[in-house]
C-alpha cells in the first residue's frame, strides 16, 4: 500500500513539474512574441483564431444597442462579477429558471 501511494506521489510531482516548466516556457514565448509597442501578435493558434472568429461572429450578430450593453472595457468591474457557481437554495440571481 505505501509502495502504490510513493508512486502516485511520484507521478503526480513529476506531472507538477512538467505543468510549471511549460507554463513557464509559454510565458516567456508570449514575452518574445511581442513587438515594440508592447502588443503581442496575432495568435495563430487553432483554439485561439475559433474563439477570436466565434467573438466576431458575435458582435457583428448584435444591434448597436445590444453591443453596447455586451462590451466592457479590460478590467471594468463587470468582467469580475461573473460566476460559474451554482447559486444556493435560497439565493435569486434573476435569471431564467
């Protein structure tokens, strides 16, 4: 029993390591990718260029009005105060039920 729980311990730091080297690695390519003015460049990236076309596809759906009332700027408060929490029994976040 104590010779599976060391190889787990194992196996999960050496998977630690791995997570931390690439984050790492990733990090410093960000850093290398961006220009002069500070601004990195356009990611071409699959994942990246589909969540960048679906955001397109998006906006350009919305009315002016519905874009104003969708867009905030980076760091308004609003882009904080979304949830991907359940609420509780009690609590009434007014939305569809």
């Amino acid at each position: 029993m104590l010779r599976k729980i060391l190889i787990i311990f194992i196996v999960m730091l050496i998977a630690c390591i791995i997570a931390l080297t690439l984050t790492v690695l990733d990090a410093q390519s960000v850093e290398t990718e961006k220009t002069t003015e500070g601004i990195a460049e356009i990611s071409t990236k699959p994942s990246i260029v589909a969540l960048a076309s679906a955001m397109k596809s998006f906006r350009t759906s919305l009315s002016s009005e519905r874009l104003a009332d969708a867009s905030f700027p980076l760091g308004h408060k609003e882009s904080y105060s979304w949830t991907n929490t359940p609420p509780g029994r009690n609590d009434d976040r007014g939305g569809i039920r």
